[in-house]
C-alpha cells in the first residue's frame, strides 16, 4: 500500500508540475500574444500618427495652393483693372482731341464765312463752337467783338453807296 501511497503521490506531484509547467507556457503564450498586441496597437498608432501628419501636410499644401491661386486671381484683377482705366483714359483723351478737333474745324468754317459776310452762318457756327467749349476765346471774340464792329462797318459802306447812287441819280 505504501508503494501504491507513493505512486499516487509521485503521480499527483508530476500531475501537479506538468499543470505548473502548462501554466507557465500558457503565460508565456499569453504574455507573447499581450506583448504582440501591444506591438500591433503601437503600429496601427504610428501609422494613424504618419497618416494624420501626411494628411495635415496635404490640407497645409491645399490651403497654400489656394491662398496662391487667390493672390494670382487678385492681380490679374488688378492688372485688368489698370488696364480698363488706361483704357479709359485712352479713349477719353480721344474724345477730347476729337472734340477739339470739331471745335477747330466749326472755328475755321465759321471764319471763312466771316471772310465771306455770311455773317449770319458766321454766327450760327461759333455758336455751336461754344456748345462744345463755352470759353473758346476766339468764338467768344468774334461773336461779341469781330462780328457786331464788321456788321456795323459794313452797313455804313452799303448806307455811303446809297447815298452816292442817290447823289449820282440826282445828278443826272
């Protein structure tokens, strides 16, 4: 019986170290599988970290991109904007030299027909001369000087005439 007694007990002595033995390859194992989801998990956060970075870069070279696009559509805005006032200075001092234009040629109409007596179209032309600059001193100057002193002298030629045709009539 004791042998019996001690075979048992050797049994449940190597029963009891391979349970023992089994729990520690059982931690072991669970102690690589912990350990190798920890290395997982600091994986997957380094690369959520380099995709967050990779993707804040991006966003960083969107807003670059645009803010540049911005600044260029800003000066071709700018430019357009001195080139349509150039424009338009352009075209308004066009204008000017075609009104002066217009203004020198109704000044230079309206003295041939000074030279002419027609003074009636004389008048009717510097008139229109000063509709289109009111200070023009040269049509200002015939209409109130020039005009009214040869149409006066010009009337007492034509009443001298009269009265020479009427001296030589009665002559007769």
């Amino acid at each position: 019986k004791k042998a019996h007694i001690k075979v048992v007990k050797a049994d449940r002595e190597r029963e009891r170290e391979l349970a023992q033995e089994k729990a520690a390859q059982e931690a072991k194992k669970q102690a690589a599988l912990d350990k190798k989801e920890q290395l997982r998990q600091e994986r997957e956060r380094k690369i959520a970290g380099a995709q967050a970075a990779q993707e804040a870069k991006k966003q960083e070279a969107l807003a670059k991109k645009e803010q540049l696009q911005k600044e260029r559509e800003q000066k071709i805005s700018e430019k357009n904007a001195v080139q349509e006032e150039k424009q338009k200075q352009k075209e308004a001092l066009s204008q000017q030299k075609e009104q002066k234009q217009k203004i020198n040629s109704l000044i230079l109409q309206a003295k041939d027909a000074y030279s002419k007596e027609y003074f009636y179209t004389s008048v009717g032309l510097f008139k229109q001369a000063l509709e289109l600059d009111p200070n023009n001193k040269t049509a200002l100057d015939y209409i109130n000087v020039k005009i009214p002193a040869r149409e006066k002298q010009v009337d007492e030629e034509k009443k001298r005439l009269e009265e020479k045709r009427a001296r030589a009539e009665n002559e007769k």
